[in-house]
C-alpha cells in the first residue's frame, strides 16, 4: 500500500507556485552560458538524478541559481561586472521552504567553486568562460584558511557534488523537459 504524505499547508503550497512561475517568467533567460535558466536547471536535477543521488540533492540541482532569477537585475550585474550574491539570495528565497539538506548546499555552490579551484587544478582549466569571470567577482580562489573552514561544513561535500553538476549542466539543446516534472519531488521535500 502506497504512503499518503500530508496535504502541502497553503502557505507551502503558495511558495512552490511561486518558484514554478519564476521559472516560467524568468526561465528563458541567458546568464551568458550556451543554454537558458531553466535548460541549466533541468540539466543539473537530471545529472543529479542519473548520479543517483539523494532527493534533497537532485531539488538543489534543479533550483541552485534560483537566485538569478529573483535577483531584478542579475543580468545588469553581470554586464556591469558586479556579483549578483545570487547563492545567498537563492538561499534566503528557499529558507524555511526546504531543510538545510536542499538549501545549504545552494548557499555553498560558489564557495565550492572557489574552493576546488584551489584543491584541484584541473577543475579550474575546465571552467566555463562564465564560470572563469564570475569566479573573480566571486571573490576569486580560497585562501587556505578559507578551504579549511569550507571543508569542514557539513554541507560541504554536497555543494561540492552541486559545483560539478553546475560545471557539467551547460550543454545547448538538453534539459528541455521543463521543471514540472520534479514538482512530486519538491512536494515531498517542502517542510511541511
């Protein structure tokens, strides 16, 4: 016999109309890769999802630059040469909606690009041109004692994970499926 979860509350339910209409406003938008918002998104959770990784990380794929699209003017920023913040946003936006496991790896996905840039050298030679810019208004690569703090986050190993979905999602032409198909999944995970 099938388990029955709970009815979404209604302010829950309001909130994940609110991020499906986001992608619909904002999804067809370029942040200066090949492949639009919602292509990277729907990329990210499908990678995520073949990975076999765990729920809380396939909604962290599908919704990491959620921020952008909040942000009324990430696109401006980014052609003016400024950070849009748009982990810390995404974060904020999502807070209280999803548990840590969704959100904080969301908040971490920069500082992981920031970090393996460091640890690894050819994830760095592997960069994106976006990815290459954005990381110097990032605040470019880790100190040291940066790596260390990052390292021991006990979401940190998930953004990691989220970083190298981020990097591989960005292939013009996939991820057209659209996000309503992860809308079961975003149910099941919304703190209720």
């Amino acid at each position: 016999m099938a388990e029955t979860q709970p009815a979404l509350l209604p302010e829950t339910r309001s909130r994940l109309e609110a991020i499906f209409a986001t992608f619909a406003a904002r999804g067809d938008e370029s942040y200066g890769e090949a492949v639009s918002q919602i292509e990277h998104a729907v990329q990210s959770a499908e990678i995520a999802e073949a990975a076999g990784a765990p729920d809380s990380l396939i909604a962290a794929a599908l919704l990491h630059d959620i921020g952008h699209m909040v942000h009324r003017d990430a696109g401006d920023a980014f052609r003016r040469g400024r950070d849009d913040a748009h982990e810390r946003l995404g974060e904020k936006y999502l807070a209280g909606l999803f548990p840590l496991s969704v959100t904080r790896p969301i908040a971490l996905h920069v500082a992981a690009k920031r970090c393996l840039v460091v640890t690894e050298p050819a994830y760095a030679a592997g960069l994106s041109a976006v990815s290459r810019r954005t990381l110097d208004l990032q605040g470019g690569p880790m100190s040291d004692a940066e790596v260390a703090d990052f390292l021991a986050d006990p979401h940190g190993a998930d953004a990691i994970a989220l970083r190298r979905i981020d990097e591989a999602a960005k292939v013009d032409g996939a991820g057209r499926g659209g996000v309503a198909r992860f809308r079961p999944l975003l149910e099941r995970l919304a703190c209720r």
